[in-house]
C-alpha cells in the first residue's frame, strides 16, 4: 500500500518588528525584520531593503544610497535597546556619535529586495538605577555574507518627562519651522525630487542654507520638535556632493551632534573639500555647531 505524501514545510514567514521598537510611524519605513541575541551584549538583527524606497534607494532603482544603512543601524540600535535592555518605549533617543563606511559597490539593486544581517556588539552601557542611560555599540552589516558595511554608534536615553524639561517647552506643536527657501537643483545632488532637496543655495561659495519641510515622510515620519539627525547627514550626503561638483559620491560618514538643531533658527550647512576625496562638513545655527561630519567620498 502507497503511503500517503507527508504536505511540505511552509514556507518561512516574514514581518517588520513593530514599528514603536524603531521609532517609525510608518511600517514601510520599519526595516528590521527580526532580531536574536547570540551572546551577551551581542546580538543579530536581520533586516529588508526595499527595491523602491522614496528617498534611499536611487532614482533608477539600481542602488541602495548608503544612507540606507545608516538608518538601518540606527533601527537596530534603537531595537535591541528596547527590546533587550529594557529602555521604555517613552524614552527619547539623542545620537552622539554615528560613523559608518560601506562599500557603495556592493549596494546593487537586485531582483529581490535584499535581506542583510547586523551583527551588533553593545558596549559601554550605562545606567541610572536598572535602566540604560545610553550605550556605544558597533555593526557589521552582511549581505549574503559579505560585509558591506560597519559602523559604530554611541547615544544616550532619556525619558519623556526630562526630555521636555531639557527642550524647555518646545514641542510639535508649539515650534514652527521656517519657511523652506528654494532648493539647489535636484540633480547636482544626486536626487530625482526637488522635495527631496535638502540645501538651499546663498551669496557664499561652499554654504547652504538647511531645508526643512517637516511635511516629508521619511525625514519627519512623525511630528518632532528638532531637526533629526537624518535630516543633518542627508545635509551632509548632498553637500559633500555640492563639494566634489557631482563627481564623487559619499561612502563613510562620521559625525558628531552637539546640539539640537531647532526648526525655527536658521542652520547653515559648510562644506570644505580638503582634495583627497574627504569633504569636512560643518551646520552651525546661531553661531554655536550643531553637527559636524566627515564624509569619505569614492570616484562616480
């Protein structure tokens, strides 16, 4: 007698972690896809990449931008956070440091979206009582198992009821930004949109006024009360490629945020291409530095 076939595995499913782990509004700007520890303070975090993405993703669909990658670490440090150290949900993340250097070749556009692993490595943890009053913590991101990428991070937690104490009042709803002045050309930053712009030009060679319009989906995929810090390396990314006069794009970044950078004082955004491919970048805001990044750029 013919045994009856025993049915297939199913397939594997995959979801986003839920987007409050990640600080997204949107499910479709949550990246990660699920995450495990493997030792102590060591972790893997597998994440997607979209094929089509508003901003990250180039506008003939044949490049992920590294800035994809920053915000994917970025994701995956805020992730294992919450949802291994315990940090609350209410707690407001505040970046110090975030320098990462990837392999813009190894960034291609494929059939499927691609589906990295981070392996992160918290280090320097620090606490207030049981809970984390931020962390450094390094990345490798591998892609079928290459790495394409590394980064290291550090940046403290505070929680909601001192954070308005440190922002004074400031809110969503009681800070407005000023108006957006218009942009520099979309192509000469390597960006198909002009919303997407985030410079505008002024009468100095080499400085650019900080566009923000708090209506973009993926810079302010939720009401804030302060630039965030995305916004600040896109500025960088974009002048970097002012800098180089398009013919070099960013592949490593490495910034430090002293300031908030307030919605409703103009911020100024300096570049000084120092003619080894590395672009010094600088956004000061009533005279005192908010960020500055150091953007490595590689040959178009």
């Amino acid at each position: 007698m013919t045994r009856p076939r025993q049915p297939a595995d199913p397939p594997s499913l995959t979801t986003t972690v839920p987007r409050q782990l990640v600080h997204r509004a949107a499910v479709a700007e949550t990246l990660p896809t699920g995450w495990r520890r493997t030792s102590a303070d060591h972790f893997t975090v597998r994440a997607q990449w979209p094929r089509a993405h508003g901003l990250h993703v180039s506008p003939d669909w044949t490049a992920y931008d590294p800035l994809l990658v920053v915000e994917t670490v970025r994701q995956a440090g805020t992730l294992i956070a919450h949802a291994e150290y315990g940090v609350p949900l209410d707690h407001h993340f505040v970046l110090q440091e975030f320098h990462t250097l990837t392999r813009p070749k190894e960034l291609a556009v494929e059939r499927l979206p691609a589906e990295p692993e981070l392996e992160l490595a918290f280090t320097d943890v620090q606490y207030r009582g049981r809970r984390p009053t931020g962390a450094r913590y390094t990345a490798r991101v591998l892609r079928d198992g290459a790495v394409v990428a590394t980064a290291d991070v550090s940046f403290t937690c505070v929680p909601a009821a001192v954070y308005r104490r440190l922002r004074g009042g400031r809110t969503p709803d009681t800070v407005t930004a000023l108006p957006v002045p218009p942009g520099v050309e979309p192509a000469a930053v390597a960006r198909a949109l002009p919303a997407d712009v985030v410079l505008a030009p002024t009468a100095i060679s080499g400085r650019w006024q900080l566009r923000v319009h708090t209506a973009h989906p993926v810079f302010f995929d939720h009401p804030l009360d302060h630039a965030p810090g995305m916004l600040l390396l896109e500025a960088a990314r974009q002048a970097a490629y002012l800098g180089t006069r398009g013919t070099r794009a960013p592949a490593e970044y490495e910034a430090h945020f002293h300031r908030y950078a307030e919605l409703d004082e103009p911020l100024w955004i300096e570049a000084r291409d120092d003619g080894t491919g590395v672009v010094q970048v600088t956004g000061t805001q009533a005279e005192s530095a908010v960020f500055t990044c150091r953007v490595g750029t590689e040959a178009r």
